[in-house]
C-alpha cells in the first residue's frame, strides 16, 4: 500500500506541538484509526471548526502517527492513506479511479 502526507505548511508547523484542546483531537482520530486497522471497526469522523484552527494539522499529526507505527519498511508500506474530495470525486466511478490511482503509484 502506498502513503502520501499532505503538503506540510512549514517544517515548524510540522513540529510544533499541539494546544491541549487540539491534542485531543488529534488522540481521538489516532483511537478511531488504530481500531479500523487493528480490529475493522469503521467510523466516521468530521473534524469542524474555523479556518485556521488547526483541523488539517491534527489529523495530519494522526495519520502521521498511524504510518510511523505500521509503515516501518519504506518499500513496502502496510498502511495507505486516499484522500478524496466529494467535490472532485462525486460519483463512485471517479472516486474508484483516482483511488486505484493513488493506490498504484
């Protein structure tokens, strides 16, 4: 399976940690995503709040945490991240294509 972080804004915001508050969100989306892989269990999560806030930075900070754990070879990653956009992708043919796209590097 293949992983491909989203554009960090700076290497400060990459290391910089996180208000408590934010922390938090970012555990939680650590917890939910620790048990689709480890168990199956499937959740939904939306992560809302004002521009600026912080909601891309704490689930890049997650799914960051996810891959250190699982992608341990760099050549053969055991986890893959898909980002899709219900704007671009609306409809399953598109969402299946640019998936097996991103999947197939």
């Amino acid at each position: 399976m293949y992983l491909q972080l989203g554009r960090v804004r700076s290497p400060q915001a990459a290391a910089m940690q996180l208000r408590s508050s934010l922390q938090q969100v970012s555990d939680g989306l650590h917890a939910q995503l620790m048990q689709l892989i480890e168990q199956g269990i499937a959740n939904s999560a939306l992560v809302i709040g004002p521009r600026g806030s912080g909601k891309t930075l704490a689930v890049e900070r997650a799914l960051t945490r996810i891959c250190n754990t699982f992608n341990t070879d760099p050549k053969d990653p055991a986890v893959a991240v898909v980002r899709l956009s219900g704007l671009v992708h609306a409809d399953e043919r598109s969402m299946c294509r640019n998936m097996s796209r991103q999947l197939c590097r």
